[in-house]
C-alpha cells in the first residue's frame, strides 16, 4: 500500500515509514501536484477537506485525517486502512527519504556512528538512498512502545 502525505502530516509520514509504507511526503507543493502525484495509485492522506473531498471526485482513494495528535493519527489511519504497524529496521523504510533500508556489516560503519554506539550495537541498517544509519538505540524502546500500544488499541 502506497500513500502520499500532504505538508501537515510529515510527523505521520515518518511513523508509516518506519513500519515499512511507501509515503511519499508532498512538502511545499500545489494541491494539484499532490493529486497528479497520488494518481500514479497512492492514497491520499491530508488534513485538508477540500483536498480530500477534490481527490475523491477524481477517483482518488483518500483518507481526511482528522487529529492534530501523532498517535490519534496512526490509530485513525491503521483502523481505516487495515494496516499492520511494525518495529523492525528490517521492515522499515527511510524516515527521512522513504526509500529502503538493508542491515549493513558493522565494520562497514565504524566512523560513521558515535564511537559509544559502535562499542555497544552490533546491528546497524543503511538506507540505500540519503545513506543514513540506523541502530536498536535507547529511542526504539519508545517506538516499540508505542507500536505495541497501537496494535493492541486497533
């Protein structure tokens, strides 16, 4: 399932990457840019009614997401969409670019990550595009969390 996500859910955008979605994130551009792109078979995913309500008349699949709240969002989008909402970089996709993510061998990162990280995590992903590095870190336990939370709220 692939989505598009307007200027006011970039924090949204990210949580569905990192559970392994393909969103494209439509930061600073037109309405109808954000339309043309969701015509290539991604769904809409906006605050904005207009534009929800513009997509659906051209037979675009949309989602009027209707909380200013990450976590009331990820729940919203999750029960409507029937999605499954993961934890693992194996799953994932970039955060910050949204293209994939491969495990990488340590060694291959050593002076790329805080040299405290490198002595204490020996699992490490890459992403294959924007080449930033991911790790099991102390945030993940907040993300797991958080997922768990929202899996058993659904």
């Amino acid at each position: 399932m692939k989505f598009i996500a307007d200027s006011m859910l970039g924090r949204l955008a990210r949580w569905l990457r990192l559970s392994g979605y393909d969103v494209a994130y439509a930061n600073d551009v037109s309405d109808n840019s954000i339309l043309e792109h969701a015509k290539s078979g991604r769904i809409l995913l906006s605050k904005d009614k207009k534009l929800c309500e513009k997509a659906k008349n051209m037979s675009i699949d949309a989602t009027l997401v209707t909380s200013d709240n990450i976590l009331e969002q990820l729940k919203q989008v999750v029960r409507e969409r029937k999605l499954i909402i993961r934890s693992a970089p194996e799953f994932s996709r970039c955060p910050m670019c949204n293209s994939d993510v491969e495990e990488i061998k340590k060694e291959k990162i050593k002076d790329r990550v805080p040299k405290t990280v490198f002595e204490r995590i020996s699992e490490f992903w890459e992403c294959r595009s924007c080449g930033k590095i991911y790790w099991h870190g102390g945030h993940w336990k907040n993300i797991r969390e958080r997922v768990r939370s929202l899996n058993m709220g659904v």
